[in-house]
C-alpha cells in the first residue's frame, strides 16, 4: 500500500492545510489489491484535502475526499462512473516518546518527530465512500442467468423455471386472512 508519512512535529495551534491529487496515492493499492477500480478514465480522479490541528495530547484531523473512480455494475458488469464524496473527521492520540503502541495507528513516533500516515488514512476515507454495491441504475435487471444476454435490452428468451417441481404442491396453498 502507498506509504506517505507526513512530519506534524512542530504544526502551529492554528493548525495546518494538506493538499493532494497525486493518482498514486489511490492507483497504487488499487493495482496491489487487485480491486475492481479504475482512476485512469477521463473524468476519473480523485483529489483530498485536510487540516491537522494540535488538540494537547492529540491531534484532530479534519478534510475531504472528492472526485470519481469507474467500477463494473455488480448486476450487469458494465462500466459505471461512481461521484465520490465524504468529508471526515479523526481524533488520533498521540504516542509518548517512551511509548511503544502494540496497535498501529495514525500517528506514529520516531525519535523526537511525530509522523501522521496520509496514505492510510486517505485510503481508508476512500473506502469507506464506496457503496457497497455499484450499481449503473437502481432497477438494472442484470444478466441472464442461463445465457448471459444483458436484460436491459429486453427478453433473452429462455425458459423461465417454475422451481423444484417437489415444491409445485406448496405454490397453491394460501394463508388464512386474520381479523382486521
């Protein structure tokens, strides 16, 4: 996964602004995880922004993810252009200069210098944007389970199966109305 530690050791009280639009941010574990997600489509890309503010023994990392990524319809496998959107905010603890974390985290110590994990965390607010299930339209019918044909286009005409025939009895059966 891409690494990008960025040095928050002398951040002002104020705060400060980070900017980025580097592709391989996002392009790299993409391609490492072998994900169905593509960056390299006009109109595709994303772009993030935060700020990180020193909250005492912590720091509060606050920022946005927009943009877009192409993905294969999870009924029918054409491509569909997904608007990624969120915005986020992080309250990450910061590590004592004696202390060893058994779990990773945002924020890690070397030495004196404080190193917040950019690429993790965009990579996570990455994921987190994504539906769970891409979809090109809400009422896609998918493929066709027997042939294949995309049912978007209409029929495919194969033969629609009524069930397990040791079930046929049980079609015919109804359910008594209760009292209304």
């Amino acid at each position: 996964m891409s690494e990008l530690w960025l040095d928050i050791t002398d951040i002002p009280a104020s705060g400060r602004e980070f900017s980025f639009s580097d592709q391989a941010l996002w392009a790299g574990p993409i391609a490492e995880f072998r994900l169905p997600y593509r960056l390299d489509v006009p109109g595709a890309g994303l772009a993030a922004e935060f700020s990180v503010t020193p909250q005492g023994r912590s720091v509060l990392v606050a920022g946005w993810l927009r943009g877009s990524c192409v993905t294969p319809c999870d009924r029918c496998a054409e491509d569909v252009v997904l608007a990624v959107e969120t915005s986020f905010d992080l309250y990450e603890e910061l590590p004592l200069e004696d202390e060893q974390s058994l779990e990773p985290g945002l924020v890690r110590r070397r030495g004196k210098i404080l190193e917040l994990d950019a690429g993790s965390l965009l990579w996570e607010q990455f994921l987190l944007a994504l539906p769970v299930k891409p979809l090109c339209d809400d009422d896609c019918p998918g493929l066709c389970p027997h042939c294949g044909k995309a049912l978007r286009e209409g029929p495919c005409g194969c033969d629609v199966e009524e069930g397990d025939p040791r079930l046929a009895v049980l079609r015919n059966l109804k359910m008594p109305r209760g009292p209304n």
